[in-house]
C-alpha cells in the first residue's frame, strides 16, 4: 500500500502527458533504485529530479548525454559524490528514467 501512494504521489509530480507513462517511469525508478539517492525536489545524495530538468532545459544534447550517465555514471558535475554506474539499466530504461526526470517542472 504504501509503494502505491508513493507511486502515486510521483505520478502527479511528474506532469507527463500520460497517467501510464508516469506510473511506468515511476515504477521504473522504484525499481532500479534510482529514489535511493534522488528524489523529485529535494536533494538526497545526488541532485533532485527537479533541478537536473532545471540545469538541462533547453539543451538538446542532454537527453543523450544523461541516458550515457545514467548507464555509465559520473563524477563531478554536481560536486564529488560519484554516480556509480547503471549496469542493470538497458537503454530504453535509461531512455524513459531521463525523459521523466528532464520533464520535471
């Protein structure tokens, strides 16, 4: 029950035109552990969610950049504290994580 009014909860932060492209990028995030370390407008250990579609509105090569970064990981664009790398996330999953976080309002 409480996954579901979290879930929730996202699904209307999120803003997406769609209820079920929402609910699946949430689910999604849930799932691969992105919320550990993120959230939608506060920052955890890295960035919020809202602050990465902040600093990227706007530039058409972020979406490209940040599906590599999710996969890849980083360091030092939001200070030292590494982004570790993704493995278990697939391109399409990286694709639809970053199409939500970059639509955050």
């Amino acid at each position: 029950m409480k996954k579901l009014l979290i879930n929730a909860a996202i699904v209307m932060a999120l803003g997406l035109a769609s209820g079920a492209q929402a609910q699946d990028a949430a689910k999604l995030a849930q799932d691969k552990s992105c919320l550990a370390c993120h959230q939608l407008d506060k920052k955890l250990v890295g960035p919020a969610y809202k602050e990465v579609a902040k600093k990227y509105a706007g530039n058409k090569g972020a979406e490209a950049m940040l599906i590599k970064k999710v996969r890849a990981g980083g360091t030092g664009v939001w200070g030292q504290i590494p982004m570790p790398p993704n493995t278990g996330v697939n391109e399409k999953e990286a694709q639809i994580l970053v199409k939500w976080i970059l639509s955050q309002k």
